[in-house]
C-alpha cells in the first residue's frame, strides 16, 4: 500500500528561556492513500507543530518528512515552494483569506500557481463550492462572509489542486456541529475517492467516527490508544 505522508523519527526541541523544551520526540507516522486520521491531544502537546512540520512549513530539528516519496528536506526554496503547491492541502484554524479576491478568485489564483488550466480550473471550483454550499457566495469578498463560511472557501481552496497530503488543524473551530460534520465528512470523502493521505487535528469527539484512525500525541509521540 502506498504511503503518501511519512514521518520518520521526527524530532523538535525549541529554545524557551534558555531552556531546551523536546515537543517532538523520534515522532513516526504512515498515513496509507485514502486513509484519514484523527490527531487529538492537550493543548500545548504539539499537534500545530507536528502539523506544521508534515505541511513543510517548519523544519524539524531532525527526521524525515516524505511527501508522496519525496523528501522534504534538502529541496531548494522554488522546488519546495512547488511541492507545497502541488503536493498539499493546508486546513488552519482561520481562513487567511485574500482580501481583496471574491471567493471564486480565491480557488482560481491557487489553480493559476499550480499550473491548472483554466476550463478544469472552472469546473472544479464550482464542484467544490457547490459541495460545500458556497455556489450563492461565489461572487463575495471575504469580509462579507460569515466565519463558517469563511473557513469553507478556506476547505475549498486546499483541496483545488487536488493535492495528495491533505492536513487540517481545528478546521471546524469556527463551525456548528452539523457544518463540522459536513466538513470531515468530505475530507474523508476526498481522501477515499481520490487517494489522498489525510490528517485532522481536532477536539471534537463527535467527529472521530468519520476518521479511520484516532492518535494521541502525547510525549512528543503518537500513539493509538
Ligand atoms: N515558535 C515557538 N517557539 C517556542 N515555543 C513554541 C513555538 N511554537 C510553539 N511553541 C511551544 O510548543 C508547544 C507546542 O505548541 P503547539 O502549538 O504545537 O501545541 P498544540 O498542541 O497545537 O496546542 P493547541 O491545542 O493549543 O493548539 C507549546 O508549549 C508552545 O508554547
Ligand atoms: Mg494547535
């Protein structure tokens, strides 16, 4: 079976007044294609950093991240860059939306820089938006959306290139429980039906069900309980 997020002995220490504080400690995690797995754990355990570290947004103080076989580390700036645009889909807690792009806009700048053409582009922007119950706000500026809504064009936006990593923090933070069902419920989809390795961290119980595995981050490690 095909791994398509991998993290080998995956340690990060960060200085805290002088002191050396160990929040990743010979971390390992395999997530197979089409499999979604639930991270939960205490606040401060280390689960953005964790998240971070797989989506190549921070460099571990060592290990080995490998994205659909490739490792993360030693790329040069623009092949990584690209890795992330192709290869990953980033879920955080708040939008970080573009201010001044409508929410369509917003799904077709990311397609732009991953080299989609523009007919497929189209297509699947107004497939998701529709998943998603967007279709009426796809005309909208982000200041104009609600928080929920917000954090769906956010969802939108990560998995419009299609990218074989797919990691989530909190993703459902800002949303009701039934809309926070919808959204695992299609990370879940996605991952099944187009081979995706995906990973949630989330405090909300209700949702494990949906994922096939449930780890807790505890000591700097992950662990099935
Ligand atoms: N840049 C940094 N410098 C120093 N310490 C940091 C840095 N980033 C995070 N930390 C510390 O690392 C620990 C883990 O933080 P992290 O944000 O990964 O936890 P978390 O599990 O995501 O928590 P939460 O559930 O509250 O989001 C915390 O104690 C935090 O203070
Ligand atoms: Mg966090």
């Amino acid at each position: 079976m095909r791994h398509r997020l991998i993290l080998r002995n995956v340690t990060h220490a960060f200085e805290d007044g002088g002191q050396r504080r160990m929040i990743l400690d010979a971390l390992n995690l395999q997530v197979a294609e089409g499999e979604l797995v639930a991270v939960m754990g205490p606040s401060g355990s280390g689960k953005s950093t964790f998240l971070s570290i797989a989506g190549a947004l921070l460099e571990p103080t060592s290990g080995e991240v490998l994205l659909d076989g490739e490792a993360i580390a030693g790329q040069y700036k623009q092949a990584l860059s690209d890795m992330r645009l192709r290869k990953l889909g980033f879920i955080f807690q708040s939008a970080n939306l573009i201010p001044y792009l409508k929410v369509r806009e917003q799904l077709m700048l990311v397609a732009k820089l991953g080299g989609m053409d523009k007919t497929n582009a189209t297509e699947r922007a107004r497939e998701l938006l529709r998943e998603l119950g967007l279709d009426h706000r796809r005309n909208a500026y982000p200041d104009k959306l609600s928080g929920g809504e917000r954090q769906r064009v956010a969802i939108a936006r990560a998995l419009m290139n299609d990218p074989a990593v797919l990691l989530a923090d909190e993703p459902t933070a800002s949303l009701d429980a039934s809309r926070g069902m919808d959204v695992v419920r299609m990370l879940a989809e996605e991952a099944k039906e187009r081979g995706k390795s995906a990973v949630l961290v989330t405090h909300d119980e209700r949702v494990l069900p949906l994922c096939d595995r449930v780890l807790y981050l505890e000591n700097g490690c992950l662990l099935e309980k």
